[in-house]
C-alpha cells in the first residue's frame, strides 16, 4: 500500500519504519526541513533500540522517503496517518492545533477517496473535529479513524511488530477493510485487531496509560508504607504479582513516572472528566502521588545530610525517565537535580542516552560525565535515577575508590540491599531497609 505519515517524531518516525518494514510504500512529511535532510541522508534522528536497522535497510530499498512538502505527501496515499504533537496546556488539555491545522491543509488537497488515521493521543471527539476540518474544504469521500498507538518507548519496534492488540475506531466498512488489509501482518499469530467505535478508541488510549499510572503511583504509596511500618516492597511486589488478577507488570516502585506519555495522558483525562463535569477523584491522586514521588529520594538525602546540602558533590547517574530511550520529558531525574542544586550541592551526571538532551535544557547547571565512572572522583554520595543496565552491576570496589564517602541513594532499587550491607555502602533505597553505615568523620 500507499502511506503518508505526518509528522516525524517518535510515533511517526517509528510508525512508518515498521509500515514500510513489510513491504508498503510510505512518505513521511514534516517541516522541519532540518530533520528531513538528516533522515534522508540516513540519520535516525531518535534513539530507540532497533529502529536503526530496519530504518537504513527500508531507506535503501526505497520503501520509505522523506519530505516537507504535504502536497507532495499524501498525493498518491491511499492512508494518511496524522502522528502529530499533542502538547498538554496549561489547564491540562491536548493542544490539537497541529492535529487540526493539517487536517484543514490535507482538505484543500484531497481529490478522491482516502483514511485519515488519527495516530495521536487525542482527546475523545477529536475523529470528529479532524472530519469537520476537513470537509471545510473538501466535499468528496473519506474517511477519519482513530487507531492509538501503543508503543512503550524502549521496545516501540517489538510493540509495533508484534503488537498486543491494534485499536482501531471506526464505523465504516470500508476503511475497515482496508485497515485489515494493512495489519494483516502484524497479527498473523493470532493476537486481536479490535473494532470499536472512534470514541470508544480515543478513550482506551487514555483508559490505558491512566490505568498504568494509577498502579505505579499504588505501588509508590505501598512502598512508602513500607518504609514506615518496617515491611519490604520486594516481598509485598511479588506476593500480590502473582496474583494473575494484578499482574507482575508496572508494579516496582521508584521516583515516579515520567516521559511523553503518562503524565500528559492522566492530565488530558483529568481535563476530559472536568469538561463533562464529572470528578475523577482517582486520578486527582495519581498526580498528586507522582508529584510527590519525584521528591522522597530528596527527603532521604536531605534526612541524611542533617538538611544541609551546601558543598555537597552529588554523582548522579541516569537522566532520561527510563532506560532505553534519550527522553527526559518530565523525568523525575531534573526535578531531583533542581532540587539538589537549589539546596547548595554540584552534579556531575552520566546517562548512556540522555546527555545532549540535558545539555540542552541545563546548559552548564551541572557537570556531565563522558564516561559512567567519571562522576564519581570525590562524590560524596551517588544517586541512581534510571535503571540503565549498565548501572546493574558496576564495580562496586572501584566506587568505594573513587567515592568520598560510601554512600548510595537509589530511586529504581536497582541494587540488592544484602549486597550493599556486605560491601559496606550506606544505601537508602524506595520502600526496603535501610542499610545504615556509620558516617565518615
């Protein structure tokens, strides 16, 4: 098949590698002219893991190419994907003016019939703005549908490959076929497309990242129970994971979600609820367990240090909010950082990922490793804020070396707390017991 797929960022770039994967022809537009060049001179301009691959061996086989013209984009799709930003507002709610801006372009260059696929996280009734915006401008056949994506940034390729489930919205027959036709291949063992309604569609993308929060933010609140009635969250995970009712996933407790989706996702259904006038008590607290979440490894420094941070030279390693991406959009590491920095302590950090990305929001607030090991000459502590392999099983002796004082605060319980007590290391972790070591005079 024919594809465009507006807008080349994470959704869009990573949307139309895996379409092009099993053999259709797809355009991908932006305006960032910029990006375009760099994409079609062959620089994948995210990191996600395995993308690379099929991205250089679909460029070379001319499956999938680059352009800013929309004109020129969607001239020949039989699809049109719209994977556009959705930037939260102030009050919460999803920005739709790129979303419906190209909608009304796409209707002033429509000449016969094409799918117009919502790929965005969008608010419920958006399918229906999209057709209104279009049929100002064009009067002839098409069709909006609204198909979510799910893509878990990390493993998106495996996700978009071979996918749980494919959501798509729609009540017309006829690109329900066609959207069969297409994804055929990707459900080929057995794994469900599942038809619904376009608003039913919108509202189970938001159902399911705000589900995902709600038990991420439980699992905070248990472990801080934990650490206050001397019980351990590894044990409490494991006895109600194996429950199948709960499941084992989403259940670790940390410094709080982050990056483009949960966050934005939870307030864009707080925004929905309140415009029905409806109060989503539920998720009022998510927020406000997540807010505060981001902080608790915080107080245990600030505990630690007799609140007193002036001087104090923190290694800090992991930025991005989770492994296996360069995405440090509202990840708990900057707000720890900042707050590190505001109390009178220096950072000198180290992401694998993540770094640039930094840079370029902080500049110079902080100090950047180029190597894992080389935050922690004379740090008086480390902190650990993304669980990156690397981070796993590092050479414990070799910090103790290097370090000024034995001391690790982990967010992600990344290291075993026996472990830590054996080697000698002051180590304060999220919901486990503290490993008290005698402080160093």
């Amino acid at each position: 098949m024919k594809i465009a797929v507006i807008g080349t960022g994470y959704v869009g770039l990573v949307t139309g590698t895996c379409l092009a994967e099993t053999g259709n022809h797809v355009i991908c537009v932006d305006i960032d002219e910029k990006k375009i060049n760099k994409l079609r001179n062959g620089k994948v301009t995210i990191y996600e893991p395995g993308l690379e691959k099929l991205f250089e061996r679909n460029l070379k086989e001319e499956r999938i190419s680059f352009t800013t013209s929309l004109k020129e984009g969607i001239e020949e799709a039989e699809i049109i994907f719209l994977a556009l930003p959705t930037p939260p507002g102030e009050d919460g709610s999803a920005d739709l003016r790129y979303v419906l801006g190209v909608a009304s372009e796409i209707g002033k260059l429509l000449s016969d019939y094409k799918i117009i696929v919502d790929k965005s996280t969008v608010p419920v009734g958006t399918a229906e703005k999209v057709h209104e915006a279009i049929a100002a401008n064009y009067d002839g056949e098409f069709d909006v549908v609204s198909n979510p994506e799910f893509l878990r940034e990390g493993v998106a390729v495996d996700d978009f490959m071979k996918p749980d489930r494919i959501v798509i919205g729609t009540t017309s027959d006829r690109a329900k076929e066609v959207l069969t036709e297409l994804y055929g291949p990707y459900v080929r063992q057995g794994n469900p497309l599942v038809f619904m309604d376009e608003r039913s569609a919108e509202l189970t993308k938001y159902a399911a990242n705000a589900f995902l929060a709600v038990k991420i933010s439980f699992m905070n609140e248990i472990a801080q129970m934990c650490e206050k009635l001397g019980a351990d969250v590894d044990m409490v995970r494991k006895g109600i994971g194996s429950d199948d009712r709960i499941g084992k996933r989403f259940l670790f407790p940390g410094i709080g979600y982050g990056g483009s989706c949960f966050p934005k996702d939870v307030k864009a259904l707080m925004h929905s609820a309140k415009e029905v006038k409806y109060e989503f008590r539920i998720l009022d607290a998510v927020i406000e367990v997540n807010e505060k979440q981001k902080l608790h490894l915080v107080s245990k420094i600030k505990r630690y240090y007799n609140n007193d941070l002036k001087g104090k030279h923190f290694a800090f390693w992991g930025l991005a909010f989770k492994p296996n991406t360069d995405d440090i959009r509202e990840a708990p590491a900057l707000e720890i950082i900042q707050s590190l920095l505001n109390e009178g302590a220096t950072v000198c950090a180290f992401d694998p990922e993540a770094m640039e990305n930094v840079k370029n929001l902080l500049g110079d607030k902080l100090n950047y490793a180029e190597l894992q090991y080389d935050c922690l000459e004379n740090a008086d502590a480390l902190v650990v804020a993304t669980e990156w392999n690397e981070f796993r099983t590092p050479d414990f002796d070799k910090l103790l070396s290097m370090m000024k004082d034995p001391v690790i605060f982990d967010g992600r319980n990344v290291y075993d707390v026996q472990v830590m007590e054996k080697k000698g290391f002051h180590y304060e972790s999220i919901g486990r017991p503290l490993v008290k070591q005698p402080k160093l005079v």
